[in-house]
C-alpha cells in the first residue's frame, strides 16, 4: 500500500514548510514556503556559507548607510535561499515581505516589488514566486494592489474567517491559515485536550475551505503550521497543506489508508456571503481574542528572527552592537 503521503499527494498539493535544501531534495515537494524563522535556519547551514560571504561582499560595495546596508544584505540573503530553493522544485517558492512593515501598505507593496526584481535579477520569474504579507488590514490592502500589479500573494497568519475573507475579496492568490497556532491558543486558555476532528485549528481551516468553495473563491487555500500528523490527515483534500519536514518523514512511513475530508462540493448548508470592509474586519479581530493575539504574536515572531538575521550580518560586518540595534 502507498504511504499516507503518497495517498495525501494524490488529492492534496504538498508544500515543504522549510528552507533546508537537503530536506527539499530528499522530500520533493511541488512548492516550498519560507518565513524570517526558516531563512534565518538556512543561513546558518554550510551549503549557505559562500552565499553569506557573497552577500557580505556586496553589501560592502553598496553606497549606504550601515543599517540600509544590513537590511540590504538581509534581502540579499532571503532571495538567495528562494532561488535556491527554486531549483529544486517545480512550483512555486514563497518569500516573506518584512514582518516590521505589517501595518504599513505602501512600505509592503515597495518591498515585494524589490523581491520580485530581485529574483528577475538571479532569472527567476515572478510566476515561480508568492509574495507572503501578514493578513493584517494593511497587508491586505497591499495584496490587492500587487494582484493588480500581477504578483501573486501568500497571506501569512491566517486565523480567523474575516482574515480569509478579506483576503479574498482583495483577490489575493493563496492564504495561509496557522493550523497549530489556533490549537495552542485553545489548549492554553481551556486546560483540555483535543482530538483531531475537533481541533480548533481544523476546523477553522474547513470552514474556510467550505465558504471558499460555497461561493466560487478561487483564491487558494493552504493550511500551515501543523503540530502533528492528525490535524493534517483531517485536512487531507484542502487545496495546498504545507508541512514540515519532520511531519512529512511521518506520513511517508505510516502505510495505513488516508481518507479524503475536505471536498469542494461538501455537504451541508451553504454559509451566507459575507462583506469584509475595514470596520468589519477590525470588528471582527476585536471580537476574537485568539486571531487578534496569534496574529501580533505571530509578527512579533517573525520580526524577532528578522532582527538576529540583522544583528548576525551587522557582526559580520564589524559593525558594533549599537550599530546592530539601530
């Protein structure tokens, strides 16, 4: 019988969650997504080791300022682990917009472009990228302007139905909702347990999936940040499930048969249509707690690997920790 993850290839698209090249190379997933968390991971190994020095080497040659300098080396880097990774797979590679322009719409859509001239530069072509954005209002509103401009998005932290929705009504290309960060939220603040079923996350996820599907939404859905190998086989059938590599090792070694949960015509009454202008969507975050608190903490996060990957090229450079921080 063929593993669970063969099954799950059969009626799901599989994304690696991973910057690591050998893992991509072992596991071959159709696409690959990164985030500040994983990039920073990358770097660290030692097929990245002459791509750092490259990029430090370039950065020195730049006429900035020593933080331009830094944050331009940090790009640098990010795009080197995407084409990398570019390489390696047939579909597409995700490369995060910084997670310290979440809130501002101009600041994002200025840098996703520098992304994709970036990747031009190495001959990569945006069809081969998603821009990933924090689906705070903001970064929405920047999705809609880059779908316009042709460039595919990934809307990152997902956790809640009015973030799907907004999503979707600015046309964005995929959205990434956070599976396990929901299921932690829930376990911390109620005490209990969970079965896979009746996760939080899960269902989160399916009843996106069911309202997409209810009302022709082409945008994508990609559930992401798994805990464990259950909460992926009730998925099993979303559009795009990216896993890491840990879990995908799991799947391929269990042999036992994966039924299909999510269809797009599913059962059950069709959830109302639904308007997601900015004073329902800030309503509807202040109204829960979990996305509104997964979601600052989920930039914080991401804004935090962001600032080592700065602190680790500012060393490199000799710059002192003042330097560093500014």
């Amino acid at each position: 019988m063929p593993s669970k993850l063969q099954q799950l290839r059969e009626m799901t698209l599989v994304v690696a969650d991973t910057g690591d090249i050998d893992a991509v190379k072992r596991l071959k997933p159709v696409d690959c997504t990164t985030n500040p968390s994983l990039v920073l991971k990358a770097v660290g190994l030692p097929l990245f080791a002459e791509k750092f020095d490259e990029a430090l080497d370039w950065g020195r040659s730049q006429n900035l300022s020593d933080e331009q300098r830094v944050v331009k080396i940090g790009d640098r880097l990010a795009i080197s682990v995407g084409a990398e990774l570019t390489k390696l797979v047939e579909g597409r590679v995700s490369t995060e917009v910084d997670a310290d322009l979440s809130f501002d719409t101009e600041g994002s859509i200025k840098k996703a472009h520098e992304i994709i001239a970036a990747y031009g530069e190495r001959g990569v072509s945006k069809d081969r990228i998603l821009v990933k954005l924090g689906s705070t209002w903001e970064g929405i509103r920047a999705a809609e302007q880059l779908q316009k401009a042709g460039i595919d998005c990934n809307m990152t932290l997902i956790f809640n139905k009015a973030q799907a929705i907004a999503a979707a009504e600015a046309g964005a290309f995929l959205i990434s909702p956070f599976v396990g960060r929901i299921l932690d939220w829930h376990v911390k603040a109620s005490g209990k347990t969970y079965s896979s079923d009746e996760d939080p996350g899960v269902v989160s996820v399916k009843e996106i999936y069911r309202y997409y599907k209810a009302h022709g939404i082409d945008t994508v859905v990609m559930g992401a940040s798994f805990r464990n190998t259950g909460e992926i086989e009730q998925l099993a059938g979303c559009d795009r499930l990216t896993i890491s590599p840990s879990l995908l090792d799991e799947l391929d070694k269990d042999q036992g048969t994966l039924e299909r949960k999510l269809h797009p015509e599913m059962d059950g009454a069709k959830p109302e249509r639904v308007s997601m202008d900015e004073r329902a969507f800030r309503w509807a975050m202040n109204e829960d707690a979990m996305a509104t608190e997964k979601l600052a903490e989920g930039i914080r996060q991401f804004n935090a690997d962001l600032q080592k990957m700065r602190g680790l090229i500012a060393e490199r450079l000799g710059l002192g920790a003042r330097e560093a921080a500014e």
